[in-house]
C-alpha cells in the first residue's frame, strides 16, 4: 500500500511529540523524506504543510522545516506514559515537576469509588505533583491507587519523583512483578471550577470566592484482574490539549 501524506505526517508528529527532534531542530529535507518514504516531493510537501498547520513545525528561510515549542500545549498522564512506551523521555525539555505527595487515605468520592470497584471509605494511596513547562505550573496530576498497586511497588508509598537507574516507571516495575498487563480505558474530559488548592498550585490569581473553569481528564488504567488505578490531570486555564492522534 502506497505511502501517503497522512502517513508521513503521523511519522513525524510522533517523532516531534517523543522529542526525537526538540524544538528549535530541523526536520529532515523534503528530499530525504522523498527517498525515506520513496515518495514524491508533492507527497512529502503536503505532510509538511499538515504538520505546519497544526503548529508543530514551521518553514524557515535557510534552514528548513523547524519544529516548534508549544508552551500552551500540554501533555497529559496517558500521553506520557504512551511516550516512554515509545522510547521517549518522561519530561520534555522545558518541563519539570514540584510539590511531589504521597499519602494513604480514606476514599469518600463516589466516583473514584465505582472507579476503582471499592467500598466507600476504603483505604486508597494518593499521590500528586505539579508539572511545570518553561517556569509556569502547567497541570497538577493525581493517582488514585488501589492497594494491590501499591502492595506490589511499595515505592509508590514514596512522595519523590519513582524512576529505576534505567529510566524505568512504577508502571513497568508492576508489570514485572506481577505478571500483569496495564491497559488504559478511554480519557474522559469535563469541564469544573477549580478548587482553592488547584488554583494555588497552578499560580492562578484570582480573586478570592471567584468560580475559575478548569479542564480535567481521567482515565481508568486495568489489569487482568480489574481496576487499578484512576489518573487525572487539571490542566491550568489557558492551556490547550491536543489528542494522541493530532498530537
């Protein structure tokens, strides 16, 4: 099946999103992407033009096709993980995280508990961070986690960033010590006003009492057995999220 500039185009989002090529880099030539994909230069020239007008890239005199930063764009807990699936880094190049906690609690929120198929009040381990991209808090992210999760990597119990010598996650020590698959369901966004912690966190200032609307995804992850863990990120007002298959 021939090559098309959709194809090409998904090539190098990928390649862009797992920071093979940072911002600031050059994509290869037309004519290297021409003999890569053996395809024609107008093929190749329309995948560029897709990338263009996604904001990914853009044509600079003398130097080619450059990828560009995207400091309103942020990368999700689900894309995250995609990536270091992928071979690409936890962080990007201008991100960061702070004000990492880990704590064991009692769940009361009905939702996490139909989630994670729990009694109300049950005991669930809680962690948060607060990413940063280019010195401003762009998400604060959660996990809500079972205890068979955290009975199996004991190092999430943690409040530090959890990373092996290798680049390893938590998420492929549970795998390995388990012998389970993690698989993630759909990712939910709705929409709500954001709580006095969030806002902290996030450095919004915003008068007190005031009903600031923020953007948050959840996804359920799975093992063979049943659910295990419910992430969620609040994405600071004035960031935009752009889905795996755009991004």
């Amino acid at each position: 099946m021939a090559t098309t500039a959709r194809d090409i185009a998904a090539h190098y989002r990928r390649v862009i999103t797992d920071e093979q090529i940072r911002p600031g880099e050059r994509l290869p030539t037309v004519r290297a992407t021409c003999d890569r994909f053996g395809v024609a230069n107008t093929t190749a020239i329309r995948a560029y033009q897709m990338l263009t007008a996604e904001g990914l890239i853009s044509s600079e005199p003398r130097q080619g096709y450059v990828v560009l930063s995207r400091p309103s764009v942020v990368t999700t807990g689900a894309q995250r993980v995609k990536r270091i699936q992928r071979g690409g880094p936890n962080y990007s190049h201008s991100e960061t995280s702070r004000d990492h906690a880990a704590e064991l609690r009692s769940c009361a929120d009905p939702d996490i508990c139909r989630e994670l198929g729990i009694e109300p009040h049950s005991e669930i381990l809680f962690r948060r961070r607060t990413f940063v991209q280019n010195g401003r808090p762009s998400t604060v992210a959660i996990n809500v986690i079972a205890p068979r999760m955290w009975a199996a990597v004991p190092e999430l119990l943690q409040p530090g960033r959890i990373t092996g010598e290798n680049g390893e996650t938590w998420l492929d020590w549970y795998r390995e010590r388990t012998g389970h698959e993690l698989t993630q369901g759909p990712e939910m966004a709705a929409a709500r006003i954001a709580s006095t912690d969030e806002l902290a966190a996030l450095a919004v200032d915003a008068p007190d009492g005031a009903a600031v609307p923020v953007l948050v995804l959840r996804s359920v992850w799975h093992d063979d057995e049943g659910p295990v863990m419910v992430w969620e990120d609040t994405l600071r007002p004035g960031m935009w999220h752009v889905t795996e298959g755009a991004a």
